[in-house]
C-alpha cells in the first residue's frame, strides 16, 4: 500500500400550474405562507426527522447509455462539479424551458450592462443560455427530472464564422429523493435539491440570483462530509468485481501543527478483500436475512471497513488515521472532495452516487 432523445418532458407528480406571486418575496417568506392549514408541513415527520440513511441499497449497474442524451451525459461525466444545495423551486416548469433560456440570457446581459463580472478569459459580445431537460435519469415517481443549463458565448473579436464556445454549464437533478419529505411540499413547489457547477465563480453567482428571483429559492453551499465520504469508499469499493475501481485513493487531514495531510492509496483488490471480510461477517451476524444483508449496506459495515483500512494504515506506520478527518476519495468511478466537488467517471454508477448526494443535499436545505 502507498501513500435522439424526445421533447416530453416530466415533472413531479404533485406540479400543478398556480398564479405567480410577487416576485420580490423571498424564498422563505413564500415558503413560509405554504405552511398552512392545508400542508402542515412545519409538523411533518419529513422535514423534522431528517438525518443520513444508515442503510442504504448495494450498488447496481445502470445501463444509463441507452436512455440519456450521448452528449449530455457526457458532459456530466467529464467535469469535476462544484455542489451547491437548492431549496425546492416556486412555479418551476419544465415545459417552459425556451422561456427560461431567453429570461437568464436577458438577465446576464443586464448585469453585465451593471457592471457584474461575468466575463471569461477576456471580452465578450453576449452570452448565450440553453435550459434542456436530461432525460432517462428518473429513479422514481417523485423525482422531476433533471435539467441542465449551458452558456454559450464567443469573444469579442471572434471571426465571424467561429462558433460560440461553452463557458458554463450547471444542472439540477433529484435522485431518489426521499418520498415523505418531497409529498409533503405544497403542490406549487419543483425540487431539483442538488445543484452542480462548473465555470466562473461570477457567473454562477448571476445564475443563482435569477434563480433566486424568479423562483423564490435559495442556494447553500453543500459540502461532502466525512461520514458521506466514508459512504463512497464503501459503496464505490463494493462495485469492484463488475466494474474495477483501479485504486482506492483516500487524503486525511490531521489536526496537529501545522495540519498533516496523508495521502493512503490501496490496491484495489487488497480493498476488496477487506471488504468482502466485513460484508461476510455482517452477513453472519444477520444470519436467517440473507437476501437483505446481500440487498442492503449498513453504516455499521462501513465504519468497520474505514476501521481496517486505518488498522492497516497504523500497523505500518504508526500514525493513527482516526484523529483526522477524511477530506478526499478517489476511484476510476469518480472522486469526491469535502470542499464540495465531485467528479463521476463512470457512468453505470452514476445513480448510486447522485443518490447519496441528493440526500446530502435535502439535509443541508433549511426547514
């Protein structure tokens, strides 16, 4: 060890199309007067039992390939994104995506007329937005579907016959967001809690604040933490013998002076042999709920796995993993930072780890 798709589009079930109200309403201030008589949500079970999920489903393959834009889920698949969570969306439609395209291209223009740093590497004569609906990644009835955004612009002094050149891109995605919180939102409200970037910090900052008046959200930073870190070496582990992990690569911080980072790369079988261990004598303990046990992974089994990699750890070098913090994980399936960034490299994993970041995402959202 070392150092073609179609032009439906879906929305949650519970969408209906309501009058708008007063723009200049925060989010809260409308989400607020949702909290009525009729929705009770401020005594629902969802929104005041929220915690992490200490059993979560074994990963499965999704073969994603075959119902998802090539090009889109390419994109999603290439880029390191920057996580944000996005409190649900008021009178959000997912038919009136062109609308949305022209109203944030207006809206760019006019700040950037204000004054707003919202150029990339250089002048530019004018940003173009695309909203588009990324179709075949649903996981359940209650998830709307996924949307992604797309700026397009060309620099100043382009030759005319240059076409515009991506500068930003951003989505909003639900997977298998948790049923009783999301039927308990009044029927006006779209949540789409996990938002992830990638481009110039001032033009994200212009793209929230649209969305945050035109839909009466609010963004927060989400950050990955040690706990659901410790979740993906676990479940990115377990995919080991269909799809290789190639390495298992962990950075702990530890809280001495100054911080000591320690960078611990596992072969990827010695990790899978460790963990085929855990799972085992998991399994023997729940012994007579077989088809469960192999169904379903414990955060007990988890915490049992991070405890053999830092025995191991230990043994060799005499330095004790268990006074730091996880801070960085890493397989061929993709990477994930406590700062918030995540990066997924294979797509037939693609759901169980948005999955875990959806959930992530409905905890941060404040009630």
């Amino acid at each position: 060890m070392e150092r073609h798709h179609t032009s439906v589009t879906r929305t949650p079930l519970n969408s209906v199309v309501v009058q708008r109200r007063s723009k200049n309403k925060s989010y809260r201030q409308s989400y607020r007067s949702c909290l009525g008589a009729a929705s009770r949500l401020a005594l629902t079970p969802a929104l005041t039992a929220r915690r992490l999920n200490t059993s979560r489903r074994a990963p499965k393959s999704h073969n994603i390939t075959e119902k998802v834009n090539p090009e889109q889920l390419a994109l999603l698949l290439k880029t390191e994104w920057h996580l944000s969570y996005v409190t649900p969306l008021y009178q959000f439609r997912h038919t009136q995506l062109k609308s949305y395209s022209r109203q944030l291209s207006a809206f760019i223009a006019a700040e950037k007329q204000q004054g707003m740093a919202v150029e990339v590497e250089g002048p530019h004569s004018s940003f173009k937005v695309s909203f588009s609906v990324v179709q075949g990644m649903v996981e359940a009835d209650d998830d709307a579907e996924t949307v992604l955004i797309q700026i397009h612009s060309k620099p100043l002094f382009a030759r005319q016959d240059e076409p515009p050149r991506s500068v930003w891109s951003g989505w909003l995605t639900c997977i298998n967001g948790n049923p009783e919180y999301l039927r308990s939102l009044p029927q006006d409200f779209t949540c789409l809690p996990l938002f992830c970037s990638t481009g110039p910090e001032g033009i994200t900052t212009v793209v929230k604040s649209w969305f945050q008046r035109t839909f009466d959200c609010c963004f927060g930073p989400l950050e990955i933490s040690h706990t659901s870190l410790q979740w993906l070496v676990a479940l990115w582990t377990n995919c080991h013998t269909e799809s290789s992990i190639q390495h298992l690569k962990m950075i702990w911080t530890l809280p001495v002076a100054p911080p000591l980072q320690v960078t611990y790369t596992v072969n990827p079988q010695d990790a899978w042999e460790l963990w085929s261990s855990v799972r085992k004598d998991q399994q023997g303990e729940n012994k007579g709920r077989e088809e469960e046990a192999d169904d379903s992974i414990d955060i007990e089994e988890v915490k049992r796995f991070i405890q053999g990699l830092r025995s191991h750890f230990y043994r060799h070098f005499r330095l004790d993993l268990s006074a730091g913090s996880l801070n960085q994980v890493s397989t061929a399936l993709g990477s994930a930072k406590y700062s918030g960034r995540i990066k997924i490299s294979n797509s037939r994993y693609m759901i169980t780890t948005l999955t875990l970041l959806t959930e992530c995402a409905l905890l941060k959202m404040p009630i």
